[in-house]
C-alpha cells in the first residue's frame, strides 16, 4: 500500500467514525508526522477526500473536515432516494433476490435483542448487518456505476449514523423497514421494494431533522 492510499484510509475511517469533527482543520505538517507520510502523498489523500465530499479546501487555508448543513442533508438524501429505489428495483428484478430472505430474518432478529433492552451491546451488530445489505445489494443489482454513485453518499450516511445512535426508537423502526426492503425484494415485488426503501430514507430524514432542530 502507497504513502498516499495509506493516508486516505486512515483520515477517511476517523473522519467517517466522527474521530475527526466537522470544520477540523488538517494540518499538514502535523497530520504527516503523525500518519508518517510525507506531505506529497498526505495531499494526494486529502485531494481524494475533496472530491469525495468529505474535505473541504479554502485557498490560503488549507483543508477542514466537511460540514454538513441541514440543506446538504435534505440534497443528500433526495440523491440517496433516486439510487437507493433504483437499486432496490434492481434486485427485486434478479435471479438472486432470494439471497434477501436470509437477510430479512437477520433484521427481524436483530428487531427482537434491541426491542429486549440489550441494544446498547448489540448496535454495533445492527450497524454491521445493514453494512452487508449495502454490500448486498451492490452485488445482486449488479450495476457498477450505480455503486460508484452511492459510494460517497454512504460515507456522508455513516457519519450521520451516528445520531441515530442516540434514538433507540428510531434504531428499532429502521429495524423493520429494512426487514421490509429485504422481504419485497426477496418476493420479487419491485414497487413494494422501491416503496419500502422510500419509506426507510424519509423516516431516517425526518429523524435527522427533527434531531437537528
């Protein structure tokens, strides 16, 4: 792995994990020494996060960790809405969408150990398992440049993710939509897939939202 891979991994996973808060400023020197790069690769990694979204550059300034203001959160997910329904249609369209059962269960069961009072041990399990619907649903739709789209909008989603953590009630709903996105998908059922993953985002927006207020 080269300098610069190397420093894009690390500074995205602490940005995405929160490690790294909005409006952060990089310091060069001192973001190098710590990864242990040197400052050419350091801002080939930081211009990759630009492009993604989550750097910003001022001239004369240097680099910040992204903010997200409730405007870009309504843009993001209005996106999130397009490619999300699409992908959902996608799989409930494909020779594979019985690989959703499974993971409809997953959800359900998951439903049950946060709805019991031990969610508190158990988010980081729910977390992984709607990482592995993402992955999922990559696979079976099968469209990379849908994949390539999402990828970023993803990366913004996982640091939203983290006031979700602070409503069980709301970790406990999203629960059962995604049950419901796996089990329209695995029946085949295209419209009720796109629906049920509308219905998901906007739930999650609204939740965001009335967060933020």
């Amino acid at each position: 792995m080269n300098q610069t891979t190397r420093a894009y991994d690390r500074l995205r996973a602490e940005i995405i994990a929160g490690e790294l808060l909005p409006a952060t400023h990089l310091n060069e020197v001192r973001i190098a020494e710590r990864l242990g790069v040197s400052r050419t690769p350091l801002r080939g990694a930081l211009q990759r996060l630009d492009r993604e979204g989550l750097v910003r550059t001022v001239p004369g300034r240097g680099a910040f960790v992204s903010e997200l203001s409730l405007s870009d959160v309504r843009h993001l997910f209005q996106l999130r809405e397009a490619l999300e329904t699409h992908a959902a249609r996608l799989c409930a369209r494909s020779t594979r969408r019985a690989e959703f059962s499974e993971l409809e269960r997953e959800f359900t069961d998951q439903h049950t150990v946060l709805a019991s009072g031990a969610g508190d041990l158990r988010l980081d399990d729910y977390y992984a398992l709607a990482e592995e619907l993402d992955r999922t649903i990559d696979e079976v739709a099968a469209n990379p440049y849908l994949t390539g789209a999402m990828a970023p909008i993803r990366d913004q989603l996982r640091r939203l993710r983290r006031i979700a953590r602070r409503s069980p009630e709301r970790v406990l709903l999203s629960a059962t939509e995604h049950a419901a996105v796996c089990r329209a998908i695995a029946g085949g059922e295209e419209d009720a897939a796109a629906a049920a993953s509308a219905l998901h985002i906007n739930n999650s927006l609204r939740h965001i939202l009335d967060t933020a207020a």
